[in-house]
C-alpha cells in the first residue's frame, strides 16, 4: 500500500476545513452536521473521520493552521534589523490572508467560532493561546522599535501589540457582517496612522 505523505494529509486536512467553512457559513456552527461537510467535501465519512472527530475538532484545527502557517514569518520577523518595517510586513500578511479567507466567508465563521468559544472550554483555551502567541510577538517587535526610537517609548508594548490584534479582528468583524467592506483602504489607513504617527 502506497505510503501516504505529510503534505498529502495536509492537503487533505486543508481540503476538509474549506468544505466545513463553506457549509458553516451557508448553514451555521451548530445547524451543518458532519454528512453536510462530507458530502461538501466529496469525501467519505471515513475519510473525513480520519482526520477530524467531529466539528469542534475541524474548527479548533482550523485556527491552529492558521498559526502554524505563520510560524515562520513570525520567526523570520523577530530576526530582522527593523522591528518597524517588520510590522509592517506582518501587518500585510494579516490583511492579506484575511483578503484571501474572505473568498470561503471565513469571517461569518470564525465569528461563530469565537462565541462558541465562550462556552467550550478546551476551544476557549486554544483561541486564548493562540492570541498569546500572536501578542507575544507583536509585543517583542514593539518593544525593539521603541529601543529603536521608532515608537514613543512612554507606551507599553503589550497594550499597543493588543491595539493590533483588535484591528485585525475588528476588520474581521465587520466583513462578517457587511461583505461589502474593503480590505485595502482599511489595511493603507491603518499602515499610514501607524508609520506616521511612530516614525520620528
């Protein structure tokens, strides 16, 4: 029997996740069950089984890709010279990728997900662990180009990382609600408040 490859069950586990947000925003959480993913999916239940025990699993699962999939930016961020311009690079992969999760409604879901979260406790750690992780190395990079002279160092670095991450989400938010809003102006008026304001 042919071996099955990491990047095989990767893509099969991405190939799930897209069907379970598309079924999820047509549907919501709790009314899409795990046939309507399968079927989605094209997949058998097994198949879909295999990788993913139920729909909490498939959401959970989903947030811890999209962090994993930053790893390496994150780390390539902290090691470069200009902890400024490395916000700013940051800040385009966020905008970007939410640009791009935007075409499977991404943000009607992961909205849902955040509710849930206020009441599954294994799925409220993951989301809080995951912000942690991002605060973290926003916090680091602030606190860099405060050292730097690049952001007034009267501020504290982990309320401006936050400041951020509320952006990002507040953005999600709004195209959860109105799909009409636009990425690009949102994403340019934040990075000019943000450069203007910081640079000396």
């Amino acid at each position: 029997m042919p071996k099955v490859t990491e990047a095989h069950s990767a893509a099969r586990r991405q190939q799930i996740i897209d069907a379970a947000y598309r079924c999820f925003a047509r549907k919501g959480f709790h009314q899409a069950t795990m046939r309507d993913i399968y079927a989605e999916a094209n997949l058998s239940p097994g198949a879909v089984y295999h990788y993913f025990r139920s729909k909490d699993a498939i959401i959970q699962a989903s947030f811890e890709f999209d962090y994993e999939r930053s790893l390496t930016l994150f780390e390539a961020a902290l090691l470069q010279d200009d902890p400024l311009q490395a916000l700013y690079e940051l800040l385009n992969f966020f905008f970007q990728g939410l640009e791009g999760a935007a075409a499977l409604e991404a943000p009607r879901v992961n909205v849902q997900g955040w509710g849930e979260a206020l009441v599954n406790p294994p799925f409220l750690e993951t989301m809080r662990q995951l912000l942690s992780n991002y605060l973290d190395v926003l916090t680091q990079l602030i606190r860099r180009a405060q050292t730097a002279g690049q952001i007034d160092p009267t501020l504290d670095p982990q309320a401006v990382g936050r400041i951020l991450l509320s952006l990002y989400y507040g953005l999600e938010l709004q195209k959860a609600l109105d799909s009409t809003v636009a990425f690009e102006p949102y994403a340019q008026a934040i990075k000019t408040l943000l450069f203007s304001s910081t640079k000396p």
